[in-house]
C-alpha cells in the first residue's frame, strides 16, 4: 500500500495561523459569520486550497468546497470531509478550524503520495455553523441538504441587524453555485469533542455515534416599568425578575433530571436597561439539549407551562423559535471504521455522542455520516483556553486519513456503508 504520511506541523501551523485572524484589540477571537474577520479566515483557508491544487467553489450561501478529484474518478460522487471556520465571540482556535483544516491536510497527503482514490475528496467550510451571528446554527450546511429555503436563509438578521445575503455579498462570498449542486457519497467531520469525556477517561478518539437534540429559543417577557426607589416590592410586575426565575426554573429541573438533559441562557437584555429603573422587558435566549426526542420535548412543555404561568400573573410573554433540531444517529458502518482506524494506529477509542451542534448532523440527512472527535482539555470549549495536545490533534488527523483511504482508495467499494465491517480489514493500513 502506497505510504502516506501526513505533515503535522504543517497542520499545526496553519491552525494556528487561522487562529490569529479574527483577533479583536485585546486579543480575543471572535470570527463571527460573514464578518470581515470572516472574509480574512476565508481567504487564507481557499488560499492554502488553492495552492494545494483543490478546485475551489463558493455556493450562494457561501459554504466554501475544496475539491480535489482526476479523470478517473470525476464522474463518482465525492466524499466529503470539513466542518465550519466561524467562530462564537471570544473563541478558542480549534472549534471547526480544526476538521476544517485536518480534512485539507489529509487530501494534500493523499495527493502528495500519488494515491489513487475511487471517489473525488472534497473539504467543506459551511457558513455560519456557530448561529452566534445568524440563528439556526449550522444554517450554510442545513441550506446545502435542502433542509432552509435558501432565500429564507439569506433573508436572516443577525444578532446586529445585518442581512445574511447582504453581509456574503459585502465581504465577497455570495457564490454563485446552487446550494446542494453536489450529493455526498459519505460525509466524515474530525472535530475537538468540547466536552470532558474523552480528556476525563484519557481515551484518544471518539467514534461519534449520535448527536443529541437542540432546541433554540428567544423569551421576551414584558411588565411594567417603574422606579427602583419608589415602587413597593409587591407593587411591581418586574420581568428581570421573572426572567431570573425563569433562569432558576430550567437549572432546577436540569439539575434534578438525573438526564442527560442541558439548559443554557447565553443571553439576556433588558430594557431600558438603567440602573434606577425596574426593567419594562427582558428578552433572553433559551437553548434544552437532550438526545432523546420525547425528553427534549417534556423539556420545552415545561418552559411553556412555566411561561403560562408568568402570563397569569399579569406578564405579557413571547416566544420565537430560532432553531430546533432533532437526535441524529450515525452511520454505524462509518463509526465501526472509525473505532477500527483508531484501533489499527493503536489509539484508545470509545463510542459517544457529541453534547454539541455540528454540520454533520445535516449531512446525515442525506448520506451516511459520522465524526470523529479528539480530547479537549478540561472539557473546556467556546472560550480562550479551549486546546488540545499537538499529539492528539495529529492523531485525529491520521485517524481520518487511515479512514478515508479505506473508503475511497482506488477499488473501494464501501460506501454506502450502514453495515459493520470486518475490523481487521484495517490491519495493512500504515502510514
Ligand atoms: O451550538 C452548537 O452546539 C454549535 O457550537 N453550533
Ligand atoms: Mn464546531
Ligand atoms: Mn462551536
């Protein structure tokens, strides 16, 4: 078998060179979607695409494909790999980086060692995988498997009030491809877990089987206006306060669950928001998570029966839906061959489920999926100290590519995939 040894040093430093854009004055990442931070991460990462011989393809949604494929193969449908370079606001530099730039890394290896592949290899950026500027989250990948309307989706106003087709046409990534112009034969995603499973039990690679459900809401409740001074404390209708019951009220039920369910209130404005003035409204963010559907929605009935609650003590209460999406399971063929890829490089692996949203989950809707995850130290995610080991990060890298070549090099026929494998088929992978 034709060796293929992957360069992580030069993964490592593209990562790190991608992880310096985007930074604000006191050094603190956030290259939100369509932003010119955005622009700047775009334009290194099809830069190195180019220069590695990919051709390079931007949809109408901005997601960015790499393709590498000959004439022998142009004709069969891709596999693909990537994930997403958008980032939430005071980032760590791995969080999508990392499998966007490791897919890339893989293809250049490949490439680089003359290895005949069956199948085109593409590498994918999806736009706006983070919803952190523009919800739903993961909304450039959900356009390409047809599951948002893509006019619906360009009609989308972040966070700031900008138009998602007005911010991609400003910094150049309005493409001109139809969302969805090509159909994966298998879609792989190398990711950094986010979670302490993996950095907990000192396992190397997770072989992603589900993804657990995510439900996104924004709760406006309105009251009465009044003064911090004068107004008795049973004269008021004060909707800070009831957002912080609300707030109590989800941790609570989390809390005793004894599930694996997840309640988050990542934002909450007031208005007017001064300090001598109990507030008029509160607007928050809602996000429930559980990998179990009829879990997920006990949970959101009992936010709503909550709400009614607050209505019947005189608030005014709306709900707006930003994002909801279903448990995914993988595809166990796929997951199987990643447990053996790990196995064969004699890497700890443990099946999981990703606690997080990824552009995977979309792409499971219309051909096999799965992901591999790496540790992240502490579990730490969304925030500066988000890192992990030099080795590990090369380790994930070499777990897909040992992957990817038992999926497409030349005389594969493995996808479509949904069986379990014969592991030992993986012994005479090497390096
Ligand atoms: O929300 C998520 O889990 C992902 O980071 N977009
Ligand atoms: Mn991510
Ligand atoms: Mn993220």
């Amino acid at each position: 078998m034709t060796t293929a040894i992957l360069d992580g040093a030069r993964l490592l430093g593209r990562l790190s060179a991608l992880g310096a854009i985007g930074r604000d004055g006191e050094g603190r990442l956030a290259r939100l979607a369509a932003t010119d931070a955005d622009r700047a991460g775009r334009a290194a990462l099809m830069g190195w695409m180019e220069a590695a011989g990919l051709s390079v393809t931007v949809d109408r949604i901005g997601n960015v494909f790499g393709r590498w494929s000959t004439p022998e193969n142009e004709a069969e449908a891709p596999l693909l790999l990537g994930s997403h370079i958008d980032s939430v606001v005071n980032a760590g530099m791995l969080d999508g980086c990392y499998g966007v730039l490791g897919a890339l890394e893989v293809i250049e290896t490949l490439k680089a060692a003359g290895v005949r592949t069956a199948r085109p290899i593409v590498v994918a950026a999806f736009t706006n995988e983070e919803g952190a500027r523009f919800a739903p989250d993961m909304l450039g990948s959900l356009v390409f498997v047809g599951g948002l309307d893509l006019d619906t989706a360009l009609a989308t106003v972040g966070v700031d009030g900008a138009r998602l087709g007005d911010e991609l046409a400003r910094i150049g990534a309005a493409g001109t491809v139809d969302p969805g112009h090509f159909r994966p034969a298998a879609y792989v995603e190398l990711h950094i877990e986010q979670g302490p499973i993996l950095d907990r039990e000192g396992v190397r690679i997770g072989a992603v089987e589900n993804l657990q459900g995510i439900s996104w809401q924004e709760v406006t409740i309105e009251g009465t206006a009044n003064h911090a001074g004068t107004t008795p404390m049973t004269m008021r209708r004060d909707p800070g306060l009831a957002a912080a019951r609300t707030v109590a009220f989800l941790a609570d039920r989390a809390n005793r669950s004894n599930t694996p369910t997840v309640a988050t209130v990542g934002r909450m404005r007031f208005a007017p928001d001064v300090i001598n003035v109990v507030p008029s409204r509160a607007v928050f963010t809602v996000d429930l998570r559980d990998p179990d559907e009829t879990r997920l929605r006990e949970e959101e009935a009992a936010l709503a029966a909550h709400l009614d609650g607050l209505v019947a003590e005189g608030f005014r209460v709306s709900v707006e839906r930003l994002a909801r999406f279903e448990p995914v399971v993988f595809d166990v063929g796929l997951v199987a061959r990643i447990e053996a890829a790990a196995a064969a490089r004699g890497l700890s692996c443990r099946r999981m489920t990703s606690g997080a949203g990824h552009d995977a989950q979309m792409l499971a809707r219309i051909c096999p999926a799965a992901m591999i995850f790496v540790p992240s130290r502490d579990g730490i995610s969304h925030n500066p100290r988000e890192h992990t080991d030099a080795a590990d990060l090369v380790a994930g890298a070499e777990v897909l590519l040992d992957l990817v070549r038992r999926l497409v090099e030349d005389g594969r026929r493995v996808i479509p995939l949904s069986e379990n494998p014969d592991p030992s088929g993986f012994s005479e992978v090497s390096a």
